[in-house]
C-alpha cells in the first residue's frame, strides 16, 4: 500500500502500534519530564535552602540551572547515538539515569551533592527529550508532522501552569524529599508507557553509524556557518534570561513580596497568560517572518525592562503596586520566549538541512549550557530585591537584539 493510500497520508510508516491520540500524549508525557522537573521543584528551594545550605540560601536556585545544564550536555550527544541505535533504547537509557539522579537527590544530605544529582538527572532527561521529537519525525511527515508538533509543544506548555502547585501539594504531603520520589515515578511511567505500547520508529535501514569524527567535522561546520552560529549566540542570551528569572522568580515572591505560601498560584497564572505566546506565534510568523519577530520582541524587552528598572531602581514603587508590577514584567520574560526560541531554532536550522538533526542537538545544547553559564551567577546575586536580575536582563536583550539585527540569513 502507498503513502497515499494509508489512513493518513502523513504517516511514514504503515506499522503504527498507537492511535495518533495516544501517540500525542504519550509522546507530550516523555517531553514534560523536562517542565516537571524544573517547575515542580521550585516550591521546594526555600526548605532545601534551610536544610542543605543556611548559610548561603542563594545557593539553592542551583538546583534548577544545574538540571538544565546536565539536560543541555546530554542532549549533544543522544541525537547521534540515538540515530545509531534506536530511539527506544536511548529513551529507556536515560529514563533509567534519571531516576538513579532522583534517588541520589532523595538521599542527598549536602548542597553539593544535590548539584550533581540535579546534573545527573538533567543528562537522563536529555534522552526522553530527544527521542520524543524525533520519534515524531520518524512516523509523520508535512503538515501531519506538524499539526502533532503543535499539540504536544501546546501540552508541555500547559504543564509549568500546574507542577509548581503539584510539587506545593507533595511537599505538603511528604516534604521536599517527595518531590524527587515523584520525579522517579513519574519516569518510570513513561518508561513504561514507551517500552510496553510502542515499537520502535527509527527503520534499522535508516540507521547511521555512530562515527565521532563526523560528529565533530559536523560542529565545525555548524559553528563556522555565520548566521548559525549568531542565531545560536541568542538564542543563549534569551534562554538565560529565561533561566535566571526561572531560577530567582521563588526567592523574590517569598522574600522580596512576601508571597512564599502563594508562589505555586502566582506562577501558575503567570505560566498560562505567557503560555498564548505559541499561539500568537504560530499566527504571525508566515505573516511577518522569523527574525522580525524575534528583533521586535526584544526592543520590546528592552523598552519594558528600561522602564521597570528605573521604577525599582529609584524606589518609586513598593507593596502591591510593586508586586503588581513585577509578576506583569515576569510574564513579558516568558512571553518573549515562547516568541523568540522556536524561531532562533528554525533560523539556525534554516541552512543546515544537510545536517538537520545535528544542528537540533548542537543549537539545544550550546544554546542551553551557555545560558546556564550567565544564569547561574545572576541568580547569585540576588539580594532581596528583583533589581539584580532586571538589570541583568536588560543588559542581555540589548546583546540579544545586537545578535538578532546581525544575522545574515543568506550566508
């Protein structure tokens, strides 16, 4: 039977296990490992702090980046060697090491190494990240592809409006230590779900060798492309925008506004009003184009964070209005990444179709491990007051945007 003739046209192979339901959301569960294991954790930073670090509290928004870095040094790699050996194994192997890093998490009884179990999960997280997009290229193709893309991206967006307030009900339960019993359980699920219900995707015929000076030939070419190279560059300094107000966003609700016992709400509401960025994308980039839009958002943090700097910098706010005013700005931070990543990806992705999957790995992990490496000490410095990090930020659109006018998509 031809493409043509099977139930849908965009399906690449005819030997599908799952309906496309199922396929979505067990393809979308795989992917929200990532959301879970970052926004689930907040609630927990403040008690981890007073257990495992009370002498430097700042210290425990490292728990977030340092998941994101493992998560960033991982992804490198498992595209190529899951084009080597399968998907599931790859999805499977990773599972499994991150549930060893929530056990070490579970047990840990330093900061450090907490650290490097938050590492070791983000390495494991990589795997079921990775495969979940490319299990979808390997079944689906055209617009059938992308309609699913659309849904599981629109479902993963969804989850950082609800883990905070799930991860506020199992330390609630069970104390900050739960939290990463839960991380383990919510992987073996989806390892579960993977191994039991769905075959593997990748055609052994399509299968290329793993070969790690083609690798590295492949990065020297990625990186030595100009317009590949910048796209990636800002995309880093807008994922560590992201991440610097993703990592501090729980200290300053509960020291600097007094709102620790309501952070899991406040966070929610702040998900789900950025959370309209995919959509209003996915509306306007045909329209206008990636790299308009990406340029416009960023004058646009610029002007904004100008602004609430100088209100917060000279004093003129404070209580509610204050408040008021930051949770407004911190929406703008995740609106202007859901406007601005996806459309750095496809610029870097643009010219490089000979090397499509490598170029996904490489722009995801430099763009990631960068941004951790600003992120982190911006975090660090923080005092009390969101001053630190809108400063920060508006020193990071202003390069962002440099970057972004740079970018010369015929080169």
């Amino acid at each position: 039977m031809s493409q043509s003739e099977t139930p849908d046209a965009g399906l690449l192979t005819p030997k599908r296990r799952l309906s496309q339901t199922e396929f979505i959301a067990m393809t979308a569960f795989l992917f929200s490992i990532i959301a879970f294991s970052t926004d689930a954790m907040l609630p927990a930073l403040d008690e981890i702090a007073n257990q495992l670090s009370p002498g430097a509290p700042n210290r425990a928004q490292l728990i977030v980046t340092s998941f994101i870095l493992g998560m960033g040094l991982g992804t490198i790699v498992v595209g190529p060697l899951s084009d080597a050996y399968g998907r599931k194994p790859l999805a499977m192997g990773g599972a499994a090491l991150y549930i060893v890093g929530s056990a070490v998490a579970w047990h840990a009884q330093s900061l450090e190494t907490m650290l490097a179990a938050r590492v070791l999960q983000g390495l494991g997280a990589a795997g079921p990240r990775v495969v979940a997009l490319a299990m979808v290229r390997d079944l689906y193709a055209g617009r059938t592809m992308a309609r699913i893309m659309s849904f599981v991206i629109l479902i993963f967006t969804l989850i950082p409006a609800f883990a905070p307030t799930l991860g506020a009900g199992i330390i609630w339960l069970a104390g900050w230590r739960g939290i990463f019993a839960a991380f383990a359980i919510f992987a073996i699920a989806g390892a579960l779900w993977l191994g039991l219900r769905q075959g593997e995707t990748l055609d052994p015929k399509n299968r290329r060798p793993f070969n790690p000076a083609l690798l590295l030939s492949g990065i020297k070419e990625i990186i030595g492309t100009p317009s590949v190279a910048r796209s990636i560059a800002t995309q880093a300094l807008c994922f560590a925008m992201l991440f610097a107000t993703l990592s501090t966003t729980q200290p300053i609700f509960d020291v600097t506004f007094g709102q620790g016992d309501h952070f899991h709400l406040w966070f929610g509401l702040i998900a789900l009003l950025a959370g309209t960025a995919n959509l209003l994308n996915a509306a306007l980039v045909e329209r206008l184009g990636m790299q308009r839009i990406i340029t416009a958002m960023l004058a646009a943090q610029i002007v904004i964070s100008l602004i609430v700097n100088v209100l917060f910098w000279t004093d003129v706010v404070s209580g509610p209005v204050a408040l008021g005013i930051y949770v407004a700005w911190t929406v703008g931070i995740f609106f202007q990444a859901g406007m601005t990543l996806g459309n750095l990806n496809a610029l870097a992705m643009e010219p490089m179709g000979h090397l499509a999957g490598l170029t996904a790995s490489v722009a995801g992990s430099v763009g990631t491990v960068v941004a951790v490496m600003i992120a982190a000490p911006i975090g660090l410095l923080f005092d009390g007051t969101p001053k630190p990090l809108m400063l920060a930020t508006l020193i990071l659109a202003i390069a962002a945007l440099a970057l972004a006018r740079s970018i010369d998509r015929s080169a």
